[in-house]
C-alpha cells in the first residue's frame, strides 16, 4: 500500500514547518514537536528512521521489543514496528492523548520515512535543543531504522 505524499500533505494546508529529524535525540525531538502542536502548529517531519534514541544498544533493543511484544495479539496494545510510526507514537505519548485537545494536534502531525519528492525544495528546520551533538555527550545511540530492522521492519529499497 503505497501513500499520496501530496494528498497527505494537502490536508495540512500551506502553512507548515517542515522538520529534518536527521540526528535528533528521539524524546527531545517529540517533546519539543508535541509542545508546538498543542500551540497549534503543523509540522511534517522528514527522515524520521535516522533519529536517534540514546543508550547501550542492547538495553535500547531489549526496551522496544518488551514494548513491541507487549499484551496480545488479539486484544492489545499495539506496538509499531515501522519507524515513522514509532515516531509518531512517542509524540503521541507526549499529547494528551485522552483529551480532544491532544488528538486534534495528534492530526496536525504529519511523518515520513526519508525525504518526499513534494517536499524536496522545502526548507527543513533543526531543533538545536534535540540535536545529538549538542546535547549528548555519550557515544552510545542507536537510530530507529535499526530499531524497526530488530522489531522485524524489512526496509524495502
């Protein structure tokens, strides 16, 4: 199933922020992209599976897969393996998700998996607050692509 970059772009109008998430501490980023959604903001986020979630690589690996395997098959909870998805789950997590008011700037949230063609000649902005270099002094991270790739996310080129 493929998706409509431009149909899925249209719904947010013109006016939004257009966020490389290349290099970004994972839960700064949602942290810092939650707060600007409940000021009502719309932001597409780009390159979402090269964001990064720091610590031991394989505490970061045990952390998600006990997520990921989590409850039943049947009944729930549901835990995604694809890495826009696990991205948008931890803003998610950040809203109140309970509340009208969290899920309606849940819907002005907007994520991809490298870069559109439609929104190639964008100007992409950088949180400086969430970025690796600046903000973490450890050389332990892992990004969500090998994240997706260990929950069993096959990457299709």
């Amino acid at each position: 199933m493929s998706v409509s970059v431009e149909r899925v772009i249209k719904t947010l109008g013109d006016d939004f922020v257009v966020i490389d998430a290349e290099n970004h501490v994972l839960g700064r980023l949602s942290s810092i992209i939650a707060k600007r959604l409940l000021n009502g903001e719309k932001i597409v986020v780009v390159n979402a599976e090269k964001a990064v979630v720091t610590g031991d690589k394989y505490m970061v690996f045990a952390r998600y897969k006990e997520k990921y395997d989590r409850g039943s098959k049947e009944k729930g909870p549901y835990f995604p393996r694809h890495p826009e998805k696990i991205f948008k789950r931890t803003v998610r997590g950040m809203l109140p998700w309970k509340s009208r008011r969290g899920r309606e700037a849940f819907r002005r949230l907007r994520v991809f998996v490298s870069v559109p063609k439609e929104l190639e000649g964008k100007e992409f902005i950088t949180v400086d607050d969430a970025l690796l270099s600046k903000v973490s002094k450890t050389e332990k991270y892992v990004s969500l692509q090998e994240i997706s790739r260990y929950l069993g996310y096959e990457v299709k080129a």
